[in-house]
C-alpha cells in the first residue's frame, strides 16, 4: 500500500492534476502535453507531438497549439541548459 502525505504542495497537486507526460510551468496555468508515444520516424528522426496548453475561463484544459519536434532536438536542447548556480 503506497503512503500519500497530506497536505501535499500545488506543484504536486498541479502535476496529479494533469496526470502522466504533462510538464507544468513552474509561474503559470501552461503546460506542455506529451503523447504516451511518438509520432513515428520519419526521414531522420523520430517525431513527437507536443501539445501547448492552458486552462480556459471554466478551468477547463485548452489547447494553445501543437509543435512536432524530433526527441533528438529535444535532448539537445535540455542538455545544453547550463545550471547557472554550478557553473
């Protein structure tokens, strides 16, 4: 049986909320919406839908827009953000 602490923190909550592949902004109602799988490959790289979404008027989830990216631009891209408090 898994131990759920309460009170748990917004972030948390935030997270729970959204449920699995979801990246909440850490200052905002945004988040990004991964799928459970990519969109296949194509040519010479593997595509994956992102979703942009926020919350409407009613709180409800509304999507912003979609972005195909390749998961090698991706992991290139977090990669190359620098830690700037160890530098």
């Amino acid at each position: 049986m898994k131990v759920v602490r309460i009170p748990i923190n917004s972030m948390t909550r935030m997270k729970n909320k959204l449920g699995k592949g979801a990246v909440p902004c850490q200052v905002s109602d945004r988040w990004l919406k991964f799928p459970a799988e990519s969109a296949g490959h194509f040519g010479e790289g593997e595509f994956i839908t992102l979703d942009v979404m926020t919350l409407d008027k009613n709180e409800r989830p509304r999507k912003i827009c979609e972005l195909v990216v390749t998961r090698e631009d991706l992991l290139s891209a977090i990669n190359g953000v620098k830690d700037k408090d160890n530098v």
